[in-house]
C-alpha cells in the first residue's frame, strides 16, 4: 500500500576512514577475504577518536562495516544490474545485487578485527583498528561500525543464489624477471607482495566480459606504491610483466 509519510533527511557523518592497499576500484576484490594479505586499518575521526568509543570491542573477531562507495558517480543507478558472477550477460534487480551503483551508494562489509591500538599524539587521542583482508578502496569512509555477533549474524544453511560460495581461481600467474626484480628489492617493506599480486589476478579484475578472453592488452593496478602491469596472453594465463615503484 502506497505511503504518504514523509521522511525526514539524514545526514551522515563519516566516524572513520579506512586505509587499505588498493588505491583505485579496479584493484579491490570484489569480497573481503579473498586476499589474505589485503589487509588495511580503521581510523576513528574526531570527535569519535575517543578510547571510549571502543571500549569492550576487543572481546569481539570480526566487525560489519558501514561505508560510503565514495568513488562512483551520483545518480547513476539503475534498477537491474548485470552482476560478475553470472558472466555480466544476464540481469537482476539491484536489491538483488551487491552492485556499487545504488540508490543510497552504501555498503557493507565483514572484516576481522586483528587487534586495536590506542595512542596519544600531541595530545590528541588516536584509534585504529587494525582488520584484515578487506575490500574498500584507500581512504573510504566509514558511517558506523558494529561487531558482528555469530549466533545472529551467521546462518551456515542460507541459500545464496548465483553465488554460493567463493569463485574459483583458477588462473596461473607467472612472473616476468622485471617484476620479480622489483618485488625482490620490496622483500623487507613487503614481504608477501608476490604472493599478495597472484592473489589480487587470481580475481581476475577485469570486467565480467573481458573474463575468459586472452590477447595482448596490458591491464594496470594501483596497490600501496606499486603500478602492477599484467597480460592474458591465454585463456587461464596471466603474466605480471612490471612492478614499478610510484614516487611518492
């Protein structure tokens, strides 16, 4: 039945920022904890940096995040949508998705809590929460954060539709000598960024019609200070030609 009732307006305050390693969308899984080594750290903003704020959330391992996709365009949703995991051919409704192009452009997502650091600098108290692999791009704003609670949260017979569980991975990843040389000179800063740049390909993070395809086109991600240039040279073949350092 149609509804009069007016609502009012909310406006929303960012409580926190996270910081990850993906500095652009393209690199970012498309869920949290497909890539063990993304891992990224909350950061309470003023006024909501209190030690207080927090206080007890150490009893919990994982937390729902509220967020913001900051980076895709206003009023650019659309009511169906064509998701990744049914090849990006066929539709569905956008509240049957998880799409980034909303109608409020909200997101939520379940990270592990990894540990909780409380510190003061210059006097001004400062919060981090330290979580693990995540999938929000660098800088993404943070509307609210609960924990998550296992016996209300977690329902282990769900039906899920297309997508039931994690999507294979079933690309190979080789490495060409220059990137190997470069992530061989990272190897005190980052020492898993190998295996971090197989997993983050292993998503393949093209578009849902370009999976499947291979040719000479040379794709580039943004992670931490790295450019990562890639191929498809076959079907199930990726090959990391570069690993350039940004200056920063």
């Amino acid at each position: 039945m149609p509804s009069d009732r007016l609502f009012p307006a909310l406006q929303l305050q960012p409580v926190a920022v996270a910081y990850t390693p993906y500095n652009e969308k393209f690199a970012v899984p498309r869920q949290p904890e497909l890539v063990q080594d993304g891992c990224g750290v909350i950061e309470l903003l003023a006024p909501y940096n209190q030690p207080e704020a927090v206080r007890g959330l150490e009893q919990f391992s994982h937390l729902w995040l509220i967020f913001q996709f900051d980076r895709i365009a206003e009023n650019k949703w659309h009511p169906t949508v064509r998701p990744p995991r049914l090849g990006g051919n066929q539709r569905v409704g956008v509240f049957a998705s998880r799409a980034t192009h909303r109608p409020n452009p909200l997101g939520l997502s379940k990270v592990e809590l990894k540990n909780i650091d409380v510190s003061c600098v210059n006097g001004n108290s400062k919060v981090r929460l330290e979580v693990g692999s995540i999938d929000l791009v660098n800088g993404t704003p943070i509307f609210d954060i609960k924990p998550y609670i296992a016996y209300a949260d977690s329902q282990p017979d769900a039906v899920c539709g297309f997508a039931p569980s994690k999507p294979a991975t079933e690309i190979e990843v080789r490495f060409q000598a220059p990137a190997l040389q470069v992530i061989a000179q990272q190897q005190v800063n980052y020492p898993n960024l190998q295996r971090f740049i197989r997993e983050l390909i292993q998503q393949d993070p093209r578009p849902a019609y370009q999976q499947h395809q291979s040719g000479e086109r040379v794709y580039g991600m943004s992670i931490w200070q790295f450019n990562i240039c890639f191929c498809f040279p076959e079907v199930g073949i990726a090959e990391v030609l570069t690993t350039e350092v940004i200056s920063r």
